[in-house]
C-alpha cells in the first residue's frame, strides 16, 4: 500500500494539466485521444450529461467526500454493475486499485468503483496509461485535461508515487 505524506498534499493538488470548466471541458474531451479515462463522480456524470461516453470510469459515489445525490448514482450505477469494486481510502493507494487501473488501462474500457476514495487513482492512470485522454476533477475550479503517454506526465506521476510512503 502506498501512503500520501502529510508534507506532499499541498503539492499534490496542483493540476498536472489545464484547468477547463463547462463547454470548453466537454469540446476537449469530445476531441480528446481515446480511450477517454474519467476521475471522480462529477467528471464522469458531467461527460454522460454531455453525451460522451467515458470508455473508462473510476469514481466512489462521493463528491468531496460527501455522498452524492441519487440522480447521479442512477446516472453512473450501470457502469457499477460491471465494475471491478476495490478499498482504498484517503490519501492511499491500495494493492487491489492499482492491480484494477492495470486491467482496465489493458482493456481500454472498464470501470472501477473505489470504496473510500478514488483521487488518487489519476496518479496511476497517469504513471501507467501509453495512450489516451485523461478527465479528473479539481476542486472548486473545474476540470482537469491530461493527455496521457507523454514523457513529462509520465515521470512527474510516477515521481509522486515512489516519494510515497510504503
């Protein structure tokens, strides 16, 4: 299991892409590299909304940590029937989250339902995926747009995950 450093968490929240919010964020994903990979409850109801389907969604029922409304659990609750269901709690990442973002990113679709909190699964997709468009929530602001495969995304993700504590 790895462990978010208390002293890491400020850094961590920085946006590892542009920062989109309403249309501007739905016309990237549109035109975005697939597979399209959604982060968090509001991103991948926002895409549904919008009529993009995500070809793979992580996401744990909550919006900053506060359990969401039923309309949107109906909105993402067929993509739970399948979904590979894992723990992982705040601030960590768990051996079966990462075992389950492998799979998925080898299928190119799928979807994970995390019991606890799944932020920081965007770390992993972005550590591992080869190809593809990542969407992720930032607090506040809006949504976050990440091309995935390249070198930079790479090596700053996988920097995070080894200054993790083990």
């Amino acid at each position: 299991m790895l462990i978010l450093p208390e002293e890491m968490r400020e850094e961590i929240r920085r946006p590892f892409g542009p920062v989109l919010r309403g249309a501007a964020a739905m016309d990237a994903c549109r035109k975005a590299a697939r597979p399209l990979i959604s982060v968090g409850d509001q991103c991948a109801s926002d895409l549904i909304d919008a009529g993009i389907a995500p070809d793979i969604l992580i996401f744990d029922f909550k919006i900053k940590r506060v359990e969401i409304p039923q309309a949107m659990k109906e909105k993402l609750a067929p993509h739970a029937k399948e979904a590979y269901v894992v723990l992982s709690s705040a601030g960590s990442i768990t051996p079966e989250l990462e075992i389950a973002v492998s799979r998925v990113l080898d299928e190119g679709k799928g979807a994970i339902m995390v019991a606890g909190e799944d932020d920081l699964s965007s770390l992993l997709v972005m550590a591992r995926a080869k190809h593809g468009t990542l969407v992720y929530g930032q607090p506040d602001a809006g949504a976050v747009v990440v091309q995935l495969g390249e070198k930079e995304i790479v090596e700053k993700a996988q920097g995070f995950l080894k200054r993790m504590q083990k």
